[in-house]
C-alpha cells in the first residue's frame, strides 16, 4: 500500500512540472508588455517601469525567471498579480479557494443520492412506465448543457414561484440551486450506471436464492444487489469529482458565484494572466489529488485490487 | 471493408432502421445539417441587424421567437448559430481524428519509444480538465472561434489516440499484417492501406459519439465567454446574454437552451444507434 501510494505520488511530478512549464511558457508567450499595462497612462516613466520589472523579476534571463516561478509556486505565494499591483497571487486566490471544492463535494454528494436512488427505481420497475421516465430524464440530463437546464430551473424555482433565490453565495438557500445544476449531469450519469448494473445483478442466480429465502424485495434490493454497487461507484465518483471541480466555472458563472473558475475567466478579460495560470495549476492538482484518492479508496473497498497493486 | 464484413449494407441499414432512438436522432441532426447549410435562406432577418427601438420584444408575427437586447431577431440568430456549432464540431473532429489516427497508430504499430513518448504526452494532456485547458488556451490566443478549435481539438486528440493506438494492436496480430511486412510495404503505407480500412468503423463511432460533447463543449465556452464573440451568434453565448433578464425577457435564454438540447439530444441518439448498429461488441461501453 505504501509503496503504491509512493509510486503514484512520484508519478505526479512530471505531470506537475509539465503543468508550471506550459503555464510559464504560456504567461510568456502572451502578447504585450505586462509592465506597460500596470503603467497604463505612467508608461513613459522609465524609472516607475524598472523598478516595477525588477519587483515582477522580469528583468531576469528566462530560466531564473522559471526557477523564480517553481519556488513561486512550491511556497504557495504564486507570483504577483498584475491586475491588483504588488499584491501576491495567494492573496487574490484567498476568498475563493474553497468555494469551488466545495461546491463540487457537495454536487457529488446529490449526484451519487439522486442517482442511486433513480438507477434502482428505474430497474426495479423495468420496461415500465417509471422506468421509461426515468430513462427519459436521464438522456434529458445528460445530452443537454447545465447552464440550458439552469434556464428552466431557474425559471420555475426563482422567477416564477420565488422559492430559491437567482444568484449569489453564502447562505445555504443561494446554494440549492448551484449545487443541483452542477449535480444533474452526474446524477443522470450514476443514475445509468446503477441501472445497467441492477438490471444484471438482479438476474443473477444467488437473487433468486434471497426471493427463495422468502427475503423482502427491499432486504433483497438494497442488502444484496446494490451492495456490489460500491466498486463502481467509487471509481467513477474520483472520475465525476475532477469533473465536477471543472464544472463549477460554468455554475459560478450562472449564479455570480466568486469562485476559482469565476475568478480565472474575469482575470482572463482583465489580463491578470498570473492569477489565471494560478487557478490552473491549482485545479490540475486538485485533479490529480482527486484521481490519486479515488484509487486509494477503491483499493480500500476491493481487497483484489489491493493485492495487484502489491505486486 | 467494415468492422462487420459480413453484414451487407442493407442489413445495416435495417438494423439501424430497428433503433427508435437512432432514428429521431437521425431526423433531428438532418434538420440541424440542413438548417446550417441553408441558414442564409431560411433566415428571415439578417442575424446581425440591429434595431434599438425593438429590443427584447416577444415573439410576434415579425419577430417569431422575439428580438435580443439590440433587437436583433432571435430565430436568425439561432438559425445562423446551427452553422457556427457545426463549423466548430466538423474542425474539431476532423483535426482530432487526423492528428489522434496518426500519433496512435504510430504508437501502436511502432512501438517503443515513439509509443513511449506519445503515451506520455497523452498522459499529460489528459491531466488539464478541459475547461481548464480552455482558459489556459484563451489566455494565450485570447478569446475567439479559434482558441474554442484549438482548445476542443487539444482535448480531444489524446481520446482518439488512445482508441486508435488499441485498435492498432489488435490488427497487429492479424496474419494479413504480417504478409504485407514479408512483402516489404513500407510501415506507414501498411498504417493507412491495410490498418486503417479495418478500424475505421470503431473510429467513425467514436467520432460520432464525439460530435454532441463538441457541441456542448463549444457551447459551454462560448457561455463563459470564452468562445465565439459578437457579432457572430453562438447559442452558448445566447444563452448566456439571456439568463440576467430572466425575469423580464425569458425569451432569448428559453429558445436557446431548447435548440441546443434539443440538437445535443439528437446527436447522441444518433451516435448510440449508429454504435449499435456497426458495432454491437461495443454496446454498454
């Protein structure tokens, strides 16, 4: 186990370093002298533009300024904003850092619900009406854009009936609908999983010995068929979590939500490349992190899995 | 020569023809196919003029679907948008599939360290979430139709590698491979000739699985703003002008997000049937 976890935790570092590298050279590559736009209408001050290249260490031959960049990183000061001069790219990240997370936890936490729960509806009641309703809402919700659901979610719960507010962050009731949008599309997705998945298990042979037993179909359902869920569900939730933590952009987007995602796309239009490249870094760890903790987690519930990964 | 020799093409047709889902998906990306090619005609306003003193009307006997915040006319501008996601999704997936054949196949018929080190690069791409991807791509090439191209195809390209690489492998065994390498074809000649006849229905599949997650992609950067910019109408970024006047004016946004579920839909269903109906192995994948 141990030894596994070391080996994946090195397999990270190259993945990492390609991540800085690609940031440096992308912030690099960009047109425009970040200096001159700092100064705005002060450009002509030669001396207020030297001193500002000295303090974004711009100055510098580019591999310094790379070895600047990882040290930047590895203290996790990120740099210095251009937007906001002076000001460390931490300190712009700080407000946001959790909220984006946490929406995608929370997301995954409805999706797995809701789509348990509809999966085993659905097969529980094959080739009938509930079951072609649900499988209707699963193409629904997993062909059709969030922000286009969001439309008519909003619509019915904000606009027209004033249950939930349209917008904003911070009290649990302007987290309802974020949270579900984000959810919908690996809600559907779980959802087509535990159905394909009882539908099979729930013909197997030791099924037919629980009805024999004389079990309740509940016992039956929940005790021995979805139970064998748990394998597949754990892996493809690290899979829906990274996606879901890329996701939020979307739904920080629709609901003004000050978020990582909101917050590298405004500072994409207001060229604060620094705290965009920030932002990527930090989602593709997070990403990492994430499929990193999935495997743990399946080799947990797998003892198979653990013994190859032993070997 | 298909994956399935034996089935002709009528009995491919037929058994398409059995999938319910396949076939409305079929209708459905007609009609899309259609209106994009024909936008300019069936278009009853130019999408971009503007008229101030008519914005955001209702839908009425001149404006069907209503007028957006510079009175331009809703349906023209969805009518052209139905051209602008197919003129993303058609670069797309041909840029994927060219650059994905030709590194996977390379991989998978070379080998060694060819294999290696495209193995790697694809490890690595697939580490950057996609919408992230994106925001690193706009902050270079700035926000446009091309970076939503580059982005996508960047996204893309690994996924097709992979499959091909696989599917390489496979035919690699086959007998006729060795006789043309006894023969002395050259390598890559044996990769597009030979190989590539065999594997081209699991790839057409794959592309048009493919073709609804572009549209929703494309659509997805537009929203954030991103991707396509105005004029030039995108549903992502209809939606997107549409969702802050919710309340007062739910037109716009309403009529957007029904078109592009509705042709996501249709694309997918079309892509089940199609992976259905070629190739059957593949069901539940």
């Amino acid at each position: 186990m141990v030894r596994f976890l070391l080996r994946r935790l090195i397999g990270l570092l190259p993945v990492m370093l390609a991540a800085m590298f690609v940031t440096f050279a992308a912030l690099h590559a960009l047109p425009g002298d970040p200096v001159a736009v700092m100064l705005s209408d002060h450009s002509a001050d030669v001396g207020m533009a030297n001193r500002l290249r000295a303090e974004y260490g711009l100055d510098q031959p580019l591999p310094t300024q790379f070895l600047h960049y990882i040290e930047d990183i590895a203290t996790g000061r990120f740099g210095l904003s251009f937007r906001f001069v002076h000001l460390p790219v931490s300190q712009v990240l700080r407000d946001s850092l959790l909220i984006s997370p946490v929406l995608a936890l929370a997301s995954l936490a409805v999706a797995l619900t809701l789509g348990v729960l509809g999966g085993v509806f659905a097969a529980m009641h094959r080739n009938r009406i509930q079951d072609t309703a649900v499988v209707l809402v699963l193409v629904v919700g997993l062909s059709v854009p969030n922000f286009a659901i969001a439309t008519f979610l909003v619509t019915l719960l904000s606009v027209q009936t004033n249950l939930l507010p349209v917008a904003g962050w911070g009290t649990p009731r302007q987290a309802v609908l974020p949270v579900l949008v984000l959810a919908i599309p690996s809600a559907a997705y779980v959802a087509r999983l535990t159905r394909t998945f009882m539908l099979e298990v729930l013909q197997q042979d030791y099924m037919r010995t629980a009805r024999a037993k004389g079990l309740s179909e509940r016992l039956i359902v929940w005790r021995h068929a979805a139970r064998n869920m748990l394998v597949p569900l754990v892996t493809s939730a690290g899979v829906m979590l990274g996606g879901l933590l890329s996701n939020t952009v979307v739904v920080e987007t629709i609901f003004n939500i000050p978020g990582l995602g909101r917050l590298a796309i405004d500072s994409i239009f207001a060229r604060d490349y620094p705290v965009a490249m920030a932002v990527v870094l930090l989602f593709v760890l997070f990403y990492a992190v994430i499929n990193l903790l999935a495997d743990l987690l399946c080799a947990l519930v797998d003892p198979r899995l653990r013994r190859g990964m032993a070997g | 020569m298909s994956a399935v020799p034996a089935a002709p093409r009528s009995r491919l047709l037929r058994r398409f023809r059995r999938s319910r889902g396949g076939m409305v998906g079929a209708v459905i990306v007609v009609v899309v196919i259609l209106v994009a090619l024909l936008a300019p005609l069936l278009a009853p306003h130019p999408f971009d003029a503007t008229d101030l003193l008519n914005t955001w009307a209702p839908p009425d006997h001149v404006n069907r679907l209503g007028t957006d915040r510079l009175g331009r006319d809703i349906a023209s501008r969805l009518i052209m948008g139905a051209r602008v996601s197919l003129l993303v999704a058609s670069s797309v997936l041909a840029i994927t599939l060219c650059v994905g054949v030709v590194f996977g196949g390379v991989a998978g018929l070379f080998g060694g360290t060819a294999d290696g080190l495209i193995m790697r690069a694809v490890d690595i791409v697939l580490a950057f979430p996609e919408v992230v991807l994106a925001i690193l791509v706009a902050a270079v090439l700035g926000t446009g139709t091309t970076t939503v191209i580059v982005a996508l195809s960047l996204v893309w390209w690994p996924g097709i590698a992979r499959l091909t690489r696989s599917l390489v492998l496979v035919q690699k065994q086959e007998l006729y491979v060795d006789a043309a390498i006894v023969c002395g074809t050259p390598r890559l000649e044996i990769l597009w000739r030979h190989i590539l006849p065999n594997i081209a229905a699991p790839l057409l599949v794959r592309a048009s699985i493919g073709v609804g997650f572009i549209i929703m992609a494309e659509a997805t950067l537009s929203f954030l703003g991103l991707g396509v910019q105005e004029p030039t109408p995108s549903w992502g970024s209809m939606i997107r002008d549409g969702l802050p006047t919710l309340r007062s004016d739910p037109y716009l946004a309403m009529f957007s997000s029904i078109v592009i579920g509705v042709t996501i839909i249709g694309f997918n269903l079309l892509g089940d049937g199609l992976r259905d109906t070629l190739d059957p192995r593949l069901h539940g994948h």
